[in-house]
C-alpha cells in the first residue's frame, strides 16, 4: 500500500490533477488523499469552481496604468530578491 500523500505534496501536484496531466498512478494517489483529507477536499474543490467560473467570462483589458505600475511593482520585487542573494 502506498503512504497516503503529505498535503504539501498535493498541493505541489494540484495544477496538474486539475488539468488532467498527471500519470494514473500519481492521479490514484492525489484522490485518495483528498478521500481522507478534508482540507485538500476544499482546496480542490474551490479551485475547480473558480476556475470554471472565470472561464466563462470574457477577458478585461488591464489599463495602461495599472500594467505600467504592475511591471514597475515586479521589477522592484526582483531586484530586490537579487540584491538578497
């Protein structure tokens, strides 16, 4: 019998489990976590929903502005995360 997954390791594998990528054993293993783990349940659960939901919405342009302070906000991120190293 194959140890029950930790719910990290779920989470590392959701994006994958949600996209029906993942190898049947690998899928075999995240359902039955989620048989006996409630949290990952809801975790899994909302994520499909939400993700469901805004497929059927149309795109909305970013405005300029908010794309211009976006790229200015990740830019000081990364430079400081080098400046850390």
């Amino acid at each position: 019998m194959t140890p029950l997954l930790t719910c990290k390791q779920f989470l590392d594998e959701l994006s994958d489990y949600l996209d029906e990528t993942t190898a049947s054993e690998v899928r075999e293993s995240l359902e039955r976590h989620l048989s006996e783990c409630p949290n990952c349940w809801v975790i899994c659960d909302t994520t499909r929903k939400t993700i469901q939901i805004y497929r059927g919405m149309d795109p909305v342009p970013v405005p300029d502005a908010v794309h211009t302070r976006l790229m200015a906000a990740l830019e000081k991120k990364k430079q400081a995360a080098r400046a850390k190293r």
